[in-house]
C-alpha cells in the first residue's frame, strides 16, 4: 500500500554561494529587462538623441525598489520616463508591488513553524536575506488578510463542481489556553476533469455527526451535488452525516486505518505477517477474492488473535466499496492518502505550533497551507473515466457493466 513520505532533502553546504550568485544573475536580469522596456517604449536605444523635443525622453531612475524572491532579496532600479502621453509601467515589474507570490506561500510556513508574530521580520531576514522588504506592520497586514480570504472562501459558489469522489479527514489542533483539541474537519474532492480541490476546511467538535453534517449541508445549499463515493476512516460522524445527508453517495473506509487497527492488536513479532495478509485482503482483483483471502485470515489467526479477526470484519461491507468504481481508480479509493499527504506537512508544523491564540486563527492559516498544496495536486488516474462515473456508468470488480447514464443532483 501507498507509503506517506516525509523526508526532506538536506542542504548543499554550498547552498549559500550558490543562492547568492542566483540572486545577483535575477537582479541583473530583471535590470536589463527594465532597460529594454524603455528603449521599446521610446523607440530608442539609452544613449541615443530624441529626434523632436515634443518625443518623451529618459529622466533618471526611481527611488531603488527590492524584490523579495523564495532564495533572497534582489534590488533594481526603475527608470523614469517623461513627456509621454502614457505613463512607463513595467510589465515584469508592477509599480506598487513589493513582495512575491512565493513570499505569500512562505509566511504560512514560517507561522506553523512556531515563530511569535514579533520574530517574523527576523525569520525573513534570515531567509530572504538582510534587505527584505517586508516589515512588521506589512507581515502583520498579510497575516489579518488570511482570515479574510478564508471567509470569503467559506462562501464561494460550488454550482460548477462535478465531484465524483470525496475523501475526508480530520486533524486536531490546541489553542491558547483551550483544555480541549478542536477538530478541524477537511474534505477534498475529486472532479469529473480528474483534477482535485479543497472542498471544506472546518473546525468542528471532535468529528461528530453534527459537525460533519453541518458541513455537508452548507456545501450542498452553494451548489455542490453529492459525490458517486465517499473515503473516510472509521469515524462513526461522518458516515451518519452522510447517510442523511448524501444518502445516495456510496462509502469506502480506508484501508490504510484498518492495517493499523488490525496490526494494533497482535504482539510485535507477529506484525509483519499479519501485516502482509491484511495487505493481500486489499490487493484482491475481486471482491470475491477477497472475501477468500478474509477467510484465510480468519482461519490463520482466529484462534491466537481473536481481537484481530474482530477488527478485520468491523464494517466490512465498506471496505470492499472500491470494486463498483474503476479499477483504475482503486489505488486512490482504498485509502485517504489523497488527504493524508498534504496534511502530513500540516500535522509536522502543527504539533509544535501550540502558540495559536484561537481556532478561528489555525484554521485559516492551515487552509492557507493546503490552498497552496492543492497547486500541486496531481490528477486521478485514467482521469476520462472520471467523466463516466460522474454520468453513473456502473462496475463490477473494476469493469464497466452498464453505460446507462443516470443525472445526481444535489443532496436535498
């Protein structure tokens, strides 16, 4: 089964020679860029003589403007154009702005990381270099823009969307001085393009069946129509949520957490072998063949681990969901990890970030995060039969048995 990989690649002790000849290569390539959408604009070379008075001509520079790039900060200089009937605005240098889309996604970070407001500056300096020109009052005016954005997320039209499949999780996070996690409820979809996106990230109370179907609600009253499946863990919540409220979706739990339950039970040494029979269950071409090899298990372990044997056959009818989809897809339907592998990262910065002053706060700054891992979201496999299960095209153990096209609305 698919692995979760966080390692991170180590630096280069060369690293910082090499970022600053980087950075000195963009600045003066950024420079030369400037330079020559001037002579475009005035139709002339820097040295050459106008014409006729009444043609505009170079005046200077501006005031020295620097660039915060992801490796450091560069410096350049903005000619000055006069008597032109336009005014000279640089298309790779807009006039007012002073930070990257990189330093945007960079400040997430550096918050989850655990570093007090006041230390932003500092972190910047450090890895933007001593010239970033990112003060406290702008880090401030971008971390009050989160929130913000976050509502205005919240309330977005979903009328569009064509969800085929929707997988769901939850991550718990401390704050302040609260005696009590809060749940902070995500669900990712996957579209009928075979492309994914963030569909909900929600605080809620311990994953309960009002949270989840509060949420559930809310993206169906914007328009969203219920998925063909939905991929979850265990949690009880959710799946009564989606009983009442996407009764028609079909319910996969995930594979992943059945392992880890199953295995739980048994003494260390025995691990790897029930381990490497839970897997084989999961592997089967069929459900057929997989109900052959839960037997198997059953008649291998039932008498040693018998709290295996009933952790294996707890919801069972949900485990085996992946079989009415296709096969090409069941490698993304018999696990969350579609959730779990963004949210690593989160869970990484987030379990030492206890200085959260309130929910509201986590939650908008771990929706900024997995806003920015969506962008690298890869598509579903064999993404054109996303299309058939989206018009209701049924499988059986993978293959198509009918193309007969049937219309989901939205959840009432």
């Amino acid at each position: 089964m698919t692995k979760i990989d966080n390692s991170e690649a180590s630096s280069s002790p060369t690293w910082p020679s090499l970022e600053a000849f980087v950075r000195d290569q963009v600045q003066a390539c950024l420079q030369r860029v400037l330079e020559e959408e001037v002579e475009e604009l005035l139709g002339r070379a820097k040295h050459v003589r106008r014409a006729t008075e009444s043609t505009g001509y170079r005046n200077g520079y501006a005031k020295p403007r620097q660039l915060a790039l992801l490796n450091g900060t560069v410096t350049v200089r903005r000619p000055r154009v006069r008597k032109l009937d336009e005014r000279f605005v640089s298309r790779v240098l807009p006039l007012f702005q002073r930070r990257t889309p990189e330093v945007a996604q960079l400040l997430p970070e550096l918050y989850l990381h655990g570093l007090a407001s006041g230390d932003f500056t500092l972190a910047l300096r450090g890895l933007l270099g001593d010239g970033a020109p990112l003060s406290a009052s702008s880090v401030q005016r971008l971390t009050e823009d989160w929130p913000r954005d976050y509502t205005r997320w919240q309330q977005r039209d979903l009328s569009t969307l064509e969800p085929v499949y929707v997988w769901a999780d939850g991550i718990y996070v401390k704050a302040g001085l609260e005696s009590t996690k809060a749940a902070l409820l995500v669900l990712i979809a996957g579209l009928a393009d075979g492309t994914k996106v963030v569909l909900a990230v929600e605080s809620g109370h311990r994953e309960s069946t009002e949270s989840w179907a509060e949420i559930l609600r809310d993206l169906t009253a914007r328009g969203l129509r219920a998925p063909a499946c939905v991929i979850a863990d265990g949690a009880l919540g959710l799946w009564s949520a989606v009983a009442q409220v996407w009764s028609n979706a079909a319910e996969q739990r995930c594979w992943n957490h059945k392992l880890r339950n199953v295995v739980d039970a048994v003494p260390l040494k025995q691990q790897p072998d029930v381990q490497a029979a839970v897997q084989r269950i999961a592997a089967a071409e069929s459900a057929a063949e997989a109900e052959h090899e839960r037997q198997a298990f059953h008649r291998a372990y039932r008498l040693r681990f018998p709290k295996a044997c009933e952790r294996l056959d707890r919801d069972w009818a949900r485990m085996l969901t992946y079989y009415q989809f296709p096969k090409e897809h069941w490698r993304h339907l018999r696990t969350t990890n579609v959730v779990e592998s963004p949210f690593a990262a989160v869970r990484l910065r987030t379990s030492a970030a206890k200085r959260f002053k309130k929910v509201e706060r986590a939650t908008a700054i771990i929706w900024r995060l997995l806003l920015i891992a969506e962008q690298r979201f890869r598509k579903l496999n064999a993404p054109e039969l996303c299309r058939d299960v989206f018009r209701g095209v049924r499988y059986t153990d993978g293959v198509e048995v009918s193309a007969v096209p049937t219309i989901r609305k939205a959840a009432a």
